[in-house]
C-alpha cells in the first residue's frame, strides 16, 4: 500500500500499554480490503479493548507485509488474523506469512511466532484446504467467540501450548485438536451485534486504485443471513436464520456514523437485502436526509418504482439483478420462483428510473439444457429493446461453482471447455446488439475455486506451491502439475450422498437430510416456495 494515502478515524495505540498485539491480514490489497465491513467491524471491536492494540495489513508486492498504522511486520505481532472472503486469496495469505518470516506450516512454529487464526465465509465453508497452515479457524460470526478467544489466549500468557484449550471454546476449530464436528456460533440478534460508527476512511480521489469500490461512504450492515434457500448459494444455508436490523437502530447507526466519519453517503450491505423489509423506508429516510445511497443486488420480486426512485435521488445510476439462468424451469431448479415477465418487469422499471442494469448468470448449473442458454439469450434481447443506452446492459456470466453444505454440494463442476462453449454461443448472439455487454472470470479460476472449496487438506500442498510460483493461473498449472494431484479427480464427478466429506469437520446446523430433501425437490420437479425460515421448516438446529 502507498503509505503517502491519508486516513480518518485510524486507531494508532502504544505497544507498550496493551497486552495483545493484533494484526487483522486481509489478503487482497487496500482496496478490497477496505470495501469489507467485516474488516472495518472487527478493527474497531478489537480496538475497544483497551488491552488490545489492533492494527490493518494488507496483501501487497513488497516482500514484508507491514501495518498501515505503526509499519510494524507482520511476524512482530502476538496474533495475526486472516479474513477469508474468497477462496482465490488462500495463496496470498500463504505468501503473506511466508514474507514475514513465519514458518508456513503450524507444526514448525515455535513460542516466538505468532499464532495464525482464520475467520470468514472461508472458514465456515471448509478449513480443510489451511488446515496446516493456520492454527485455528472461527467458525462463524465473531462476535460471540472473540473476546471469549482473546481472554483464553491471554490466561494462557500468550502460549502456543494453549491451542487445546482454545478448541474447547464454541466456533473455534484447532486442526491440531478438533476431532468433533465444530458448530458454527452465530449472533442470535442482529440488534446486538457489533455496528462500527468510526470507520476509517481513505482520503483518495475518486478512480484511485486506493479508494474503496463503494466510495467514501458508511458501511451498514442491515440484515445478516438469508431467507431464500437458492440452491447453489453458500450463505443461504450458512448464514440461517436471517436476522434484520431494526429501522430504529439503522437510522441512529447511520445519524452517528456520517458525523463521525465525515462522508455523505451511505451503502447498505447485506447477503439479501430484499428480504429487508423497511427497504424502502430506509432508503427514502436516507435520501430525505441529502445523503447518497447506494445498494447491491436485489431480488427481481422486490422491485419497485417507490424503491427505485429513492435509488435515483441518492445517486445510484445502476441496478443489479441476479436472474442466474434464462428459463422459468431451471429457476424453479434454483428455487428462484419468478416469471420471465417479472425480469422484464423489473428491468423495465430500471431503465425508466435508473437507465443501468446489471445481471448475474451461470452457466453449467444441474439440469441445464441448450434450451436455458438459449433463454438467457432471449431474455437479454427482450430487455435490452426496452431502450437502455449503449451498453446500458452489462451481464455477468460465470461458471456454476458446487459449494459444501448447498443441496447442489454433491454435482460436478461443469468442464471448462463446457463453459467456455455457453459463453462464446452466449457472446455470439449477443454481440450485435450494441446495448448489451458480457463480462466474467475465465472459467480455468471456477475451477479452482470449486477446488479450494471442496479439496482435502492434501490440497495444501498444491496452494502452497501455487504462491511460491506467484499465485498466477501458470503456477496453478505448474504446482498441479508437480504434485501430481488432479482437479478434475476433486470436482469433475458426482459426489455420494452417504460419503463423510472433508467440510463435514464444520456444522452449520443445516442437516444433510434437510439439504438432500432440497436436492429431491429440485430434480423431482416438486418445487414449493421458499420457507419462513423457521425451525421446524428450514432444518436449522436453533439451540
């Protein structure tokens, strides 16, 4: 990171006054990092103990990763926190330590390294892959089992020996001594939860490669969790029970974090925010106030012109929809139960308010036929005679990606050659039509995230090799290669639904006979609508 960015709100405490040196890794750089608001919730949590020096490193081409704010390295500190949001960044957390100085495997440190705990959807979804690499994993939301870890480590005086201990607390997985299935910890109530108002605020210009992806804004978080049941999502299975934000407590957040933080717009985060049912109470309570706004994708069926036009008074030019496939029955598949004429509705509404839209699609999902490509096709040509302006309809078209815990976690990853096919026949139809552009990953990366997201902990070996070659799709190819170890062997098949699997070491509270009795609606045709979400329906272990 250039160290010549200015920051508001950082938090610079003296070494020699706290008991817990706390570096918080995130392994991508500044950028991204700082798009994160689980990184800016843990930093200033962390930094509300007054024994707790918690300070910010980033993943970066210098060879000794540093903190932003006392540029001390990494290995100096007495804990380094990893947050894994994408399977993509396991090799910049492996240089990230390897660049420190910190033997890369847990077994080869000694009293004077830091010990390395992992925490993020990452963690939750399958430790496995890391499993030699970090000393421990928090399974779940950190909230209810951080200050719990902090105090065990620190009655330990700061021991690596304490590792048992620390596996006997709830969410926390020692690779070394968790034999059980670990349950995931979960906040019980988003009202409680922790909702930082000082939050650090680059002082970029716009377009800079160290400004933020949403801008100099308040992060807020308004619901957490899912209440939808799509078949190939992750958080919708990990992430149970939804848990939402009262308006009261969104509204007095949002009045103290814009003082505090010095900024005029505010960005809503959540893995659904059309489940948030004072959406559009909020956002024109948000608008009235003369801030900016802006949202991430909503759900088609939520869509309204009342929202919409809070949208356009706030500033947001586009709106993001994830149909994910081009027919009614495939969605039925997915469990999206909406009509094409919703799309259109929808996107309709969008042109007229906003003039921008964006679209999410997969390709390569459980029953597809030529038939849904070609309706993805149709769908983009409808929408795009509506009169949005030239390239006023970007589409994301990415490769299906199985993921533990889903009902879909037992189907092959698509071949790459497959997906390359259903998109060049998708980018073929489409090109002429100059309203319309196509984006996504290559699809060699869906591989290996599918990889890293269902692999063993012998894949280690494979990531390990992969950052010392530079983390590139070549030193993918190459450790692969050297290793000997077959992608196609992890995630090219179907899997047995009666097989224990390496992800199973984690209970998210979802069963897998719940997750089974969803994969037989989807492929018997039997499609309902979506539950409540409440115990005795969603198969969710509340206790």
């Amino acid at each position: 990171m250039n160290q010549g960015i200015s920051e508001i709100n950082v938090i610079r405490k003296d070494f020699r006054k706290v008991d817990i040196k706390f570096a918080l890794a995130y392994p991508s750089g500044y950028q991204v990092g700082m798009s994160c608001l689980g990184l800016h919730t843990i930093y200033a949590m962390l930094n509300t103990r007054p024994d707790v020096a918690c300070e910010r490193v980033f993943n970066s081409k210098q060879d000794r990763p540093l903190s932003v704010e006392s540029r001390q390295p990494l290995g100096s500190f007495d804990i380094v926190g990893f947050s894994l949001q994408f399977e993509a960044d396991y090799t910049n957390v492996l240089r990230m330590i390897s660049n420190a100085g910190i033997p890369l495997r847990s077994s080869d440190r000694s009293a004077n390294h830091p010990l390395i705990i992992a925490g993020g959807p990452c963690a939750l979804e399958n430790p496995k892959p890391l499993s030699e690499y970090v000393d421990l994993f928090l399974v779940g939301d950190a909230e209810p089992v951080l200050d719990d870890l902090l105090d065990t480590y620190l009655e330990g005086n700061l021991s690596r020996e304490n590792l048992e201990t620390l596996s006997e607390l709830p969410g926390i997985y020692v690779p070394e001594f968790s034999k059980e299935p670990v349950k995931r910890v979960w906040c019980k109530s988003l009202e409680e939860a922790y909702r930082p108002v000082t939050q650090v605020i680059p002082q970029a210009e716009e377009g800079s490669q160290l400004m933020p992806v949403f801008g100099k804004c308040l992060l807020l978080e308004v619901s957490r969790g899912c209440e939808w049941g799509c078949r190939f999502c992750l958080i919708g299975y990990t992430g149970r029970p939804m848990r939402n934000l009262s308006m009261k407590n969104a509204l007095s957040t949002i009045e103290e974090g814009v003082e505090r933080s010095g900024v005029s717009k505010v960005t809503l985060i959540a893995p659904s925010l059309s489940g948030y049912k004072d959406l559009v109470d909020l956002s024109w309570s948000i608008v009235n106030s003369d801030l900016e706004l802006s949202v991430s994708s909503l759900r088609v069926d939520c869509v309204s012109e009342e929202l919409l036009e809070a949208l356009a008074k706030g500033g947001q030019r586009t709106a993001t929809l994830a149909p994910e496939a081009g027919t009614e029955r495939l969605r039925e598949v997915l469990n999206k139960g909406f009509s094409d004429d919703d799309i259109f509705h929808a996107a309709e509404m969008i042109q007229d308010k906003l003039q921008n839209l964006k679209m999410y699609f997969i390709v390569g999902l459980p029953t597809e036929t030529q038939a849904d490509i070609e309706g993805m096709v149709n769908m983009a040509n409808r929408i795009g005679s509506l009169g949005f302006p030239s390239r006023g309809i970007r589409l994301s078209v990415n490769p299906f990606v199985p993921k533990p815990h889903t009902p879909f976690m037992w189907d092959p990853q698509p071949s790459i050659d497959q997906v390359r096919k259903e998109i060049k026949f998708v980018s073929s139809k489409l090109k002429r039509n100059p309203r319309i552009s196509i984006e996504g990953f290559d699809p060699r990366w869906g591989a290996i995230e599918a990889f890293l997201s269902l692999g063993e902990d012998n894949i280690g070996k494979v990531i390990e090799l992969s950052a010392f070659y530079g983390g590139g799709l070549g030193a993918w190819r190459r450790a692969l290669n050297e290793t000997k170890i077959s992608i196609e062997d992890v995630i090219g098949t179907g899997r047995d639904t009666e097989a224990v699997y390496p992800w199973d070491i984690v209970n998210v509270g979802v069963s897998r006979e719940f997750l089974l009795a969803e994969r037989d609606k989807a492929f018997g045709g039997n499609i309902t609508s979506p539950c409540s979400i409440k115990c005795s329906k969603c198969g969710l272990n509340c206790n």
